[in-house]
C-alpha cells in the first residue's frame, strides 16, 4: 500500500516535470521565427564600402518572402574592426547569431573550438548543392582541417598594379600575363633612376611587394596544412626572400613610400581587385592615381612557381548551436550560392563572386565597365577567374596568424639587417616550428 | 546505539549532498560571472584565442544546472523520507539521480565529475540486493573513470575551468584554485567518511546479531534443562502415588492377611471350624486386594485406553501422532478382532507409542507402518519406518523398556536397523484366560 502512493507521488512529480518541458518549449515556439544574421559594416578589403547592405537586404527580401512566417534579423553599425570582438563576445554568452560573417583571421580560431557548424553533412543532404560551382580556392578558405566550415561569399585576389605612364615614357611594353621574376627584376632596374639629378633616387621599379608574394608565386609553401611544421629554409621560400633583397638593393637602401607611388613615380605595386575597382570609379579615381593611366595584371611568375597571388576571401558560416539548421542553411546558400544575389557583388561591393560562372560572365563585366570611364579596359572575366582560381590560400589552423606574423617580422629584420638569408631561414625555421609545435 | 550510529552515515549523505550543490552551483556561476566579466572588459576574442572551447551558453547553463540539482535535491528527500529500502520505489530513484548526475556532468563538460560520489554513496545506503548493488557500483565506478576531464579532453574539445580562472589576476587565480581544489577534497573526505560509517553500521549489526543469537541459544538450553526437570518431577510424582497406592491397598490387604493367617496358625489345631471361617474370611480380604489391585492398575491405564478398545486407540493415537509430526503412519490391526487383557493392551499400546516416537524423534522418518495381527495363537507386533535408522541399536532409545515389557508377557522382541528401524515382536496371548 506504501509503495503504490510512493509510486503515485513519484508519478505526479514526473508529470509534473513533463509539463514544465512542454510549457517552455510551447513558450519557445510560439511567435516568428527569427533567423539571427552577423555581419559588419563597410568592406572587407580596406576600401570605402556605402552600399554594404543593399545585397543582404535584397536576399532577407527574397528569403523572407520564399519562407513565410521567418524574419531574418541582422544587428547593423558594427564596423569591421569591432565585428572580431563584437562577434566572440556574442560567442561567449551563447549568442552567436545563425548564420555569420567570420573574418579570415577569426576563422581557424572559430572552428577550432567548435563554433562552427560541420557543414559537410548539410552540403551532403543538399541535392540542389554543386561545391564545384565554387571557385576551388575560395572554397578551400571555408575548410578547416577535412570539413567544411564556412562557405566564401566574396574574394578578393591579389593583382600587379602597373603606371602604364610611366612604363610608356621609359619605353617599355606593359608585361604579358605570363611574365616572370627576371622580366619584372629587368624593368624594375630600368626604371629606377634619380630624375632630377639630386643624387637621389625618385623613380622606382616597385613597392610594398613583400617576401610573401615572392613565396605564393614561386610555388611554395610557409606551413604544413595541419600547422605543425613550416618551410621556411625550403629552396621556393629562400630563393624567394633573395629575390626581395635583390629589389631592395636597387634602391641603394632607400626606402620607397606610398606617396612616392601615388605621385606616378613608382612602375608595380600589388593591389587588390577590391583596391583596383573602387580607384577606377567616381569618386576615389579622382583622389588617388588621377595624374597616370594604370592597369593591373598577374603577379610575376617566379623560377618554380606559376603567376598566383594570394586570393583572401570573406566567409560565412552557420552556429554550431543554431536551433535552425535548415533555415539557416538555406539562407547560407542564398547568400553564396544563388548567382543573382553574387551578381550583386559587382554592383554593389568591390570583390568578385565566388563563384565561377558570376565571375566569368560577361554581364560582371558588363557591370564592371559601367562604373568606369570610357576607354578604360576592363580586367576580362577569363583573366580574373583564372587568378582566382589558381590564387594561393592560407591554410587553416589555430596558430596560423600568430606564426605568420612571428615570420614577417624576423624575416623583415633578416632583410632590413642584412643578415646572411641562408642561415638565418635555417635558425628562423627551427624557432617557429618549436613555436607550432608547443 | 546503532540509531546514533545510523544518524551519522545520514549527516555523512546530506553533507554531500549541500557540498556537491555549492561545487555545482560555484562552477556554474564562475563561468557565468567570468563570461560576463569578459564581455565587460571586451577580452572576448583575445579569451577565445587561449581556449579549447567554451560552454555553449554559461546563463542556460548555470540555470539548467541549478534546477536540475533542485530536482536531485527533491528526489534525495523523497527517498529519505518515504524510507524506499530495497523497494523498486528506490531503484527507479537512484536511476533518476544517476541521469541527472550524468546531465549535469556532461554540461559541465567533466569538469566537476565528483557527483559520481554522491550517487556511490547512496548506491551503497539504499541498495541491499548484493546484486543489484555490484551492477549499481560497477556503473558508477567505470563512469567515475570515464568522466574523467583529462582523459576525455584528449578526445574531445571540453572547456577548462582551468582557463576562466586565468583570466584572473595571479593572486584571484591562487584563491580560486584553493577553494575549488578544497571543495574536491572535501567530497572525497566526506566520501571516504561516510563509507567508514557505513562499514561501522554494518559491522555493529553483526555484533547485535551475534549477541541476541547467545541469547537465544542460553534461552534454548534452560528450556530443555526445564524440560527435564519436569519430566522427572513427574516421574517422581508417579512413583510417590504407586508407592502410596502400594502402601495403602496392597500394603493393606497383605498386612490383613499375614495377621489373619499367624491367627490361623494358633487356631489351627485348637478349633479348625474357627480356623476354616477365618481363611474364608482372608479368602475375601485378599479379593478386595486384588480389586484394589486391579483398580489401581486401571488408573495407570493411558485415558484412551479408559474409554476405547486397544484398536480404536491405537488409531487415535496413530491419527494425533501424524497430525503433529507431519508423518504418514498407517496401522494394520488384522480382520478379527482380538481380545487382550488390560496389561498385555497396556504393553502393546506403550510399546507402538514408544517405537512411533522413536521413528519420528531419532529416524526423522516420513512414513510408519504398523501391523498388529494373530498369527499361530500369537501375537505379532511389527513396526517399521523409512527414516535414517541407526547404526547399532542402543538400549537409550527406549528399546531396553520395550524388552522388558514384553518379555514380563512372555514374549519375545527383536530390532532390526537396515532401511530404517523395524520392531518385531511376538507376544503369547492367554487368549480368554482372566484373573478371576
């Protein structure tokens, strides 16, 4: 008889459990359902960006009206350089929004601990999804380790600005897009000269081409994938630190400033496409690079590398702990996947789609030509797909910024003090692989 | 005694049970105030560059973890108080307290896996079933090893608590980590306490135990000795009334009779008419005696046999016997029916009682048979059981008693102890002969 009202009272206390579930998760579901959207204000790429919310508001229209009863909400006015700390500490407090931007820099940190979503399961449950559509470097920027974290939304390749002015007063030909460290060493030699006669120089081959550009283009490789070890005392990454004491010692260790390039005096330097479109349009044309004809093209290809720039790539990734996985996908999609909503790219920001036939069209450069001036040449779809797609990307792990870093600064002291390269990428090699492999 | 010491195996459980919710909650809430405090300094993304990961939402978290304690709580005191022992009230219990146990270690990331002791202890309180509690204890005991924080972040990302605590300044670290590592031990401590009460507990049960079964043995030991007494008290009591039974009727009629014959003998020759008239007299006295005699004979006679034939009281006495030692006896009186006088009934009676208590007392037998028939003027009486028997036949079996009795009638008796016991006897019958 006891055990029969224990077992009532035990009951009771159960049920009463049960209800409280059911009534919070009844509380949980009622209402609309919000989709949570991170992202940042202004471009990714350093350049000035007004119309950052023309292309998420048309897709939040778009998906808005595909899934009735479903708000996308988003969180304006966070700059880029706060989005960073904005978005971890939404991380923190388990607030991430569903779906967001990750910068380059944040990615590999992100996943790491788990915040990302896997999104290999989704990709393959999705039959309409076709990863080939992509451009393959971009897509590979989304991958950390085996899976695919992230999907690209918009890249940025590096490109050879060139003073077409410059090159004609001098006589030479602008480079071919297959050209190599000999030809640009040659014209670079040729071009730096003291015009006025002042004992210094202020004509110059190039700037801010640093031993990394030498490295993607010479085929090599700064680290390991998974991050343990690096290369630096490898043949493509020595050579490539020579070649950049080779340019320097033309200037007779002068230093070459941005001014020296933005007054028409310098021949190279690299850019980015996102730098290329904004200082073609009204009104940035006019402030910058107003008094010389310029171009771009590849970056010189080097002894045992092809002519390939760093690509850089703004993802997008979905929350690990989203309680709408398929919402949030599908919206992930849009936003990188539909080719209207990347078309939008070229109208209203200054990267290229990531995927391969927006940015091959002729409708990009259709929309690419319409912002610029008449009778300047537009970069072709064909040429920009191609440095897309063979861009050089940065592989993913959680120490890659600060080893990459730790990297730059040694090798600038290498350059700077002119210490013997050989040996000292040897020592270098061996301090950051004990740092990778604390 | 023992209730004090219970008392304290029960201070030992609740005392881990407030402890383990003050670990719980102190490291819910310090990752929820860290969390915060982080987010107020804006050393978020820096925070997240030192960790392996982070818990998905500290506030859920420290909430869940707060009312699932609450729940352990609630059904903690329902099983003290309901007193569920052994029931399957308790099992389902205990089961409940383990999942909840598991939850909250799995959303605390292993970090605190102390819990495991709590459901140890109250494994060991509640469950009696040897069984159960082997399997109960195994469980616990591989999850204890399991849960381990060290062991599972090797294959898997889990947050350090160890990494919110260095967000702190070195000397906040240093306290923090006092209080938290005095917490750990201090569980393990009561753990530790708490099995030594229960081993006390147990181990003053067996004494109590042992103390009441010398009792009960001493208590036993009196009562046969009391037995015996009253055994003899009543043998004594038998003897005192033949003696006075002897005295006053035998004794009597003999003392009448020697008198009367010595005045016989004086008469003899002086007057023989006088002499004739006095034996006839003596001739009487010595009848009366012999009816006295034979009067108190009856009153040894058991009561049946007062009342019924030696047939009908055997089988009284067959019927009483298997119906309080739970043997099957069956009796065989023969076709005829047989006339005895009272002291031949007397002796076959005493000595089938006799031979059935034998049976059942010394040969724990489970079926008697017992057959009393005529067979060649005689009297064959055979009683045989199926119990253990005996090696040899010893006389303190009440089978020199049985010799003698039958052989004051003339008869013969032999024991047989292969396949039981047997008791044959053959008894000459002065069939119709009487006294008078």
């Amino acid at each position: 008889m006891k055990a029969l009202h224990n077992r009532k009272i035990i009951a009771a206390a159960v049920l009463l459990f049960l209800l409280l579930v059911a009534g919070g998760l009844y509380d949980a579901g009622t209402g609309p359902v919000v989709l949570e959207f991170g992202m940042f204000t202004g471009s990714n790429w350093n350049v000035a960006n007004a119309n950052s919310f023309l292309i998420i508001d048309e897709a939040i229209a778009r998906f808005e009206a595909a899934h009735p009863g479903v708000k996308v909400h988003y969180y304006s006015g966070v700059p880029r350089e706060e989005y960073s700390e904005w978005l971890s500490r939404k991380i923190l407090a388990g607030e991430e929004p569903d779906v967001f931007m990750v910068l380059g820099s944040d990615f590999d940190q992100f996943s790491s601990i788990g915040i990302m979503k896997n999104l290999d399961e989704l990709i393959g449950q999705d039959a309409d999804f076709d990863a080939e559509k992509y451009f393959q470097s971009a897509l590979n920027t989304g991958k950390y380790g085996d899976a695919q974290y992230a999907l690209p939304y918009e890249t940025v390749p590096t490109l050879m600005f060139v003073n077409q002015t410059l090159l004609t007063k001098e006589g030479i030909e602008i480079p071919d897009a297959d050209w190599n460290w000999d030809e640009m060493y040659d014209i670079c030699r040729r071009v730096t000269r003291d015009l006025d006669g002042d004992g210094i120089l202020d004509q110059f081959g190039i700037c801010n081409y640093d031993w990394l550009d030498a490295v993607y283009s010479n085929g090599g490789e700064i680290f390991q994938a998974d991050g343990k070890t690096c290369y630096l005392a490898e043949d493509s990454v020595v050579e490539a630190v020579k070649y950049i004491r080779q340019l320097n010692e033309l200037y007779q260790g002068q230093k070459v400033a941005q001014d020296d390039f933005n007054g028409g005096n310098v021949a190279f330097m690299p850019l980015t496409f996102a730098e290329y479109r904004t200082y073609k349009t009204y009104p940035y044309k006019i402030k910058r690079y107003a008094n010389f004809k310029w171009d771009c093209i590849t970056m010189p290809a080097g002894k045992a590398g092809g002519n390939v720039s760093q690509v850089d790539t703004l993802l997008m990734g979905i929350s690990a702990n989203t309680r709408k996985e398929e919402l949030a996908w599908e919206f992930l999609k849009l936003l990188t996947y539909d080719e209207e909503i990347q078309t939008q790219i070229f109208s209203h920001s200054q990267g290229a789609s990531v995927l391969r036939a927006v940015t091959q069209s002729a409708e990009m450069e259709a929309i690419v030509q319409a912002e610029m001036e008449e009778g300047e040449t537009v970069i072709s779809g064909k040429l920009l797909g191609k440095v897309i797609e063979e861009g050089y990307t940065a592989p993913q792990f959680k120490k890659y910024e600060q080893a990459l870093a730790l990297s730059d600064s040694e090798i600038g002291e290498i350059l700077e003090n002119d210490k013997t390269i050989d040996s000292n990428m040897k020592i270098l090699q061996r301090t950051i692989n004990s740092y990778l492999q604390q | 005694m023992n209730g004090k010491k219970e008392h304290y195996t029960d201070m030992f459980q609740w005392a881990m049970l407030v402890l383990n919710g003050i670990a719980v909650a102190f490291l819910c809430t310090f990752i929820y105030v860290t969390t915060n405090r982080i987010r107020a300094n804006y050393d978020a993304r820096d925070f997240l560059g030192r960790v392996m990961t982070i818990p998905d939402n500290p506030r859920t978290n420290l909430w869940l973890c707060l009312i699932l304690f609450g729940l352990l709580m609630v059904n903690f005191v329902f099983r003290y108080f309901l007193q569920m022992r052994n029931s399957r009230g308790s099992a389902v219990s205990l089961i409940v307290e383990m999942l909840i146990c598991v939850v909250i270690i799995y959303r605390l990331d292993f970090n605190y896996n102390g819990l495991l002791l709590l459901v140890f202890a109250n494994v060991i309180a509640y469950v009696k079933d040897s069984k159960a509690k082997m399997a109960f204890l195994l469980l616990a005991i591989v999850g204890y090893l399991l849960a381990d924080y060290e062991l599972l972040s090797i294959y898997m990302p889990l947050f350090n608590m160890s990494d919110y605590v260095s967000y702190y300044t070195f000397t906040s670290q240093q306290w923090l980590f006092c209080i938290w590592n005095t917490m750990i031990s201090l569980n393990i401590i009561l753990f530790v306490g708490y099995c030594f009460s229960v081993i006390n507990l147990q181990r003053g049960t067996i004494e109590e135990v042992n103390v009441l079964y010398h009792e009960l043995q001493n208590a036993n030991e009196q009562l046969s000795e009391y037995a015996d007494m009253a055994e003899k008290m009543a043998q004594t009591n038998e003897r005192n009334r033949l003696a006075r039974e002897i005295h006053d009727t035998l004794g009597h009629s003999l003392t009448g009779i020697i008198a009367g014959l010595d005045a016989c003998l004086a008469l003899v020759d002086v007057a023989p008419q006088e002499v004739k008239k006095q034996l006839k007299l003596l001739a009487d006295v010595s009848r009366d005696g012999m009816k006295d005699v034979r009067r108190s004979v009856s009153e040894l006679r058991p009561d049946e046999m007062e009342r019924l034939s030696l047939n009908a009281s055997i089988r009284k006495m067959v019927t009483d016997m298997g119906r309080v030692s739970d043997t099957q006896i069956y009796f065989d009186g023969g076709g005829e029916k047989l006339e005895f006088g009272e002291d031949e009934e007397n002796i076959i009676y005493r000595v089938i009682q006799e031979s059935i208590t034998n049976a059942v007392r010394h040969g724990h037998a489970g079926q008697i048979w017992v057959t009393l028939k005529r067979i060649n003027g005689e009297v064959l009486l055979e009683v045989k059981d199926d119990g253990i028997g005996c090696k040899e036949v010893k006389s303190g079996f009440g089978t020199r008693h049985m010799k003698e009795r039958i052989e004051m009638l003339g008869g013969t008796v032999a024991f047989d102890v292969q396949k039981g016991f047997k008791v044959t006897a053959h008894i000459p019958i002065r069939w119709g002969e009487s006294y008078d």
